[in-house]
C-alpha cells in the first residue's frame, strides 16, 4: 500500500506502537541539544547531530509531525515534490543518491529510473521520518510533542536552558536550537475569522466543507495556491475559481533533459565582490533570456544561481535587500520556486475550460452580504473591480514578520533579550554559523537557529539542500559549543 494516503506516524510501520507511544510520551532528562520543531529542519539537524557527532537529541513538536512538518504530510497523492527526486539527494551532503537508493529498494527499478519522478510529499516525508525513527529506536533521540512556550536561564554551575512546556513539564537543556515552520498568512482586509473565509488551507479538512458548485476565491498565485486549486479540481469541484495576487504569476515549470546534465558554471565569479542588486537582475534576467533565445533550459541557469544565493544576498546592502522584496522578489520566486510541469498543464485545462479565472490584483477590502462575500480588488493604474465568492481562501504563504508570529516562545525570548530581530524584520538575527546572539549587553547559553527563523539573514532557507548544507556546520558548530560548556 503506498504511504501517501496514510497519517505520519501510521507510515512508520517498521516501528511498533509500544516504541512510538514511549518515545512520544515519556519525561525528558537533562538533554545535551534541544530541538524545537519537528519538520524537515530540525529532523537534518537531528540526524547531524546524533550520526556524525554523537550527541543525544530531543526533538519538540507541538503537532507530532516528527520527520514531516506541513509540508510532508500532506497526503493528497497530486501534492508533489516541486522538484524532480534526483534534487532531493540524501540526509547529508556525501549522500547524494539516498533518496533514489530508498525509492528503488521500495518500488523497484534502479536509482535512475527514479530520478525524475515528481514524488509525492507524503512519500519524502515517509523517507525523511524513517531515518528519525531508526535514530529513536538507537536511543539517540526523543520526542516529545508538546510546544515549547518558553526559556528560561538555570542559575548556576553550566549555563542552560530550563523549557517551560504547554503541558506544564519543565525539561532542561545545555544548548536549544529553533526550528520551527512556517507561521500562518498575514489575515486578508475583511476576513480575519469570518466563518467562509480559510486561513489554514493546510488544517486537515479545510477544504471539505466548499460545495462542489460554490463560488471560491483563492488568494495567492504561488505554491500554496497552486496546491489549493489542485486540491479542489482532484476532489471534483466543478464551481468557478478565482486565483488572485498581485502579478497572477504562477511557479514555472521543472522541465529537466532525460539524464541530468552537469551542473552549469557559477554565473557570478566567485573571486569578485558579490554584484549590487541592478546587476545581479540585469545579468540573471539576461542570461535566461539568452537560454530562452536559444531553445534550451533555462532552470541549469537558475540553480546555478541558487547555489550562489547565501553569497550574493549577504553581498547586498541592507537597502537593496529591502527593495529585492519589495520588486524582485515576485519575479525570482516564479523561477526559483518551481512546479511539477503535470500540475501546471491540470491548472492550464481549468483555465481553457473557463472554470479558473487569474486576476492579477491586490485584495483591498471584503464584505459579507446576502450570504457571500464581496472582495473588492485595486488593480494598478484601473478603477477598482469586485468579485463576489462563496468562500475565500488565504494562500498568500506565511507570514515572514516575525514579531508578529503566532509564537510564545519567539515572543519570550525577544522579550528578555535572548534573541533580536534582524534588519529587515523577517526573522531573528543569526550569525554566520547560525548562533542566535543575544541582546547587547547580555550573556545566553547556546541557542542556534535553522530554517525560517534565519529568513533575512539567508536567504535561501526552506529547501531541503540547503537546510542540509547548513546543518553540517550548525551540528559541528553546536558540538563545539557542548565540548566547550558541558557535557554531551
């Protein structure tokens, strides 16, 4: 049976229930490394830390998605990787091949065959938790599903950390490491907690209570809206559906040749300063164009860019950051953040049919009236215009404004000065090795940060390679740090 429709946990068949129900309920001790979430990030931390350091783990997760997070436990089978198997590679860097190897030894074929499937989510995360739960039954690793509410300093002897739990335990740590996923959408004008308006589309069930002719509005033209109107077309919704974002971009498709081919030359030079922010556009932007002048992939061209990226961003002024977000950042994501050419030509035949209309508008206002609800869109430079829905669905992605966040422990720690916001507000600040700096002024035991909570300071920070290749050196780093202050 494929494991793509089943729960996470479920799919971790290889493990009995006994060895489940114990490493998710049991007291954690004293731990050398704390990790808060679960996902992807704190799952390549995990294994970091415990295959190539050998230091203990224990893994915090409010949901219990250990080894998935929301974005491998999905289980709608056309919930796909955005990205052919072959790019997924293992869990560290001298395993390339991990991922393929798993697929062959489960659904037969060699790593080849393999390597442009667009997978389903659900089966990554089946393979991803696996490697988790071989590192819990070692007893290299806990967990423990609870959300961490807050931090405190232990007086005394090795500086620690004391976590407050939501269930009211107290757990102790030598060093925390933060990991957590992505946080909600921004609430669109109007229809914060309105009964037809969806905030979550990822809530198990979201979805169900849409009629199969309702009228539905989806905000948000990138990955989460692409996965919303893909989720209402393959459970048989036949109502119009209205795709809304600023520009109605949609991701552009993964189109790889047969056999990878060698990965194309750094298209910066990588002896000379980073280039400014008009630069890097003008030469990336000429270099596809060049590509699609040509008749061949543009996508070698882009990852060749992507695996500069960390440099060039840190190589901007805090002002061009700023006005990458504000301009760029649409277009670069279209390119960067691509999709399963298959989902794309399904969203293509909705649109020839008539039944999915894009409008590229921003979202100013909604109302409720005669039991529907009435957006109203500003377009550029064009009076504004309505449209009238019986549900809207907020997939604008998550909120990046950190302060914001939804999360009393990134609310705890800035209070008291453990942490501060960087720069551009997106995320804490970070030093190069992903240590978590605290306030001026004052003194904190280890506290590291992978993931999102790095947004700002990298750029570059959801995809699996490049969590994995900034887990190597935070677990080397964090080893150091636990040789230097305490125990493992």
């Amino acid at each position: 049976m494929p494991a793509s429709g089943l729960p996470a946990l479920i799919a971790m068949a290889s493990i009995s229930s006994a060895s489940i129900r114990s490493s998710l309920t049991s007291p954690a001790s004293t731990s050398p490394v704390a990790i808060v979430g679960g996902g992807a990030a704190g799952t390549l931390l995990a294994l970091h830390l415990t295959r190539l350091h050998g230091i203990r783990v224990t893994l915090y997760d409010g949901a219990g998605a250990f080894g998935r997070g929301a974005a491998y436990s999905a289980t709608s089978p056309w919930h796909r990787l955005n990205v052919p198997a072959h790019k997924m590679g293992g869990w560290h860097a001298d395993d390339a091949d991990g991922f393929l190897q798993w697929l062959a030894d489960r659904d037969g074929g060699t790593v080849q065959s393999h390597g442009h499937r667009y997978v389903e989510r659900a089966v990554y995360g089946e393979w991803l938790s696996s490697h988790l739960f071989d590192a819990v039954r070692a007893g290299h690793v806990q967990l423990v599903t609870a959300q961490i509410q807050g931090l405190r300093v232990k007086p005394g002897g090795v500086a620690r950390w004391e976590l407050l739990l939501d269930n009211g335990q107290r757990h102790d740590a030598h060093a925390v490491a933060l990991c957590q996923g992505n946080a909600l959408p921004r609430a669109l004008p109007g229809l914060a907690n309105h009964p037809r308006s969806i905030g979550n589309p990822w809530l198990a069930r979201s979805l169900s209570r849409i009629g199969k002719h309702d009228a539905v509005l989806v905000a948000g033209s990138g990955a989460s809206g692409v996965d919303v109107v893909l989720e209402l077309l393959h459970t048989g919704h036949c109502g119009r559906i209205h795709l809304v974002s600023r520009r109605a971009l949609l991701p552009q498709p993964e189109t790889m040749p047969t056999h990878p081919a060698a990965p194309r030359p750094f298209l910066f030079d990588p002896s000379r300063d980073p280039p400014a922010l008009h630069d890097l556009y003008r030469t990336v932007r000429g270099a596809i164009g060049t590509d699609l002048a040509a008749s061949r992939p543009w996508q070698p061209t882009m990852d060749a860019v992507l695996r500069q990226a960390d440099v060039l961003w840190d190589g901007l002024t805090l002002v061009d950051r700023a006005r990458f977000l504000r301009h760029v950042r649409p277009y670069w994501m279209v390119f960067r953040q691509r999709a399963d050419p298959a989902a794309l030509a399904h969203l293509q035949a909705s649109q020839d049919s008539g039944q999915l209309r894009r409008t590229a508008a921003r979202i100013a206002s909604a109302a409720a009236r005669d039991e529907r609800l009435h957006v109203t869109l500003q377009r550029a430079g064009q009076p504004s215009a309505t449209i009238s829905a019986d549900w809207v669905i907020n997939a604008t992605g998550p909120d990046e404004r950190i302060a914001l966040r939804d999360d009393p422990l990134i609310a705890n720690l800035l209070r008291d000065g453990h942490a501060r916001i960087n720069d551009l507000g997106l995320g804490l600040h970070v030093t190069a090795e992903g240590e978590v700096p605290a306030r001026k002024g004052r003194q904190t035991p280890a506290l590291f940060a992978l993931g999102l909570p790095t947004r700002g300071v990298f750029w570059e920070v959801t995809s699996v390679p490049a969590l994995r290749a900034r887990a190597a050196p935070l677990a080397a780093r964090l080893a150091e740090r636990l040789l230097r202050d305490g125990p493992r």
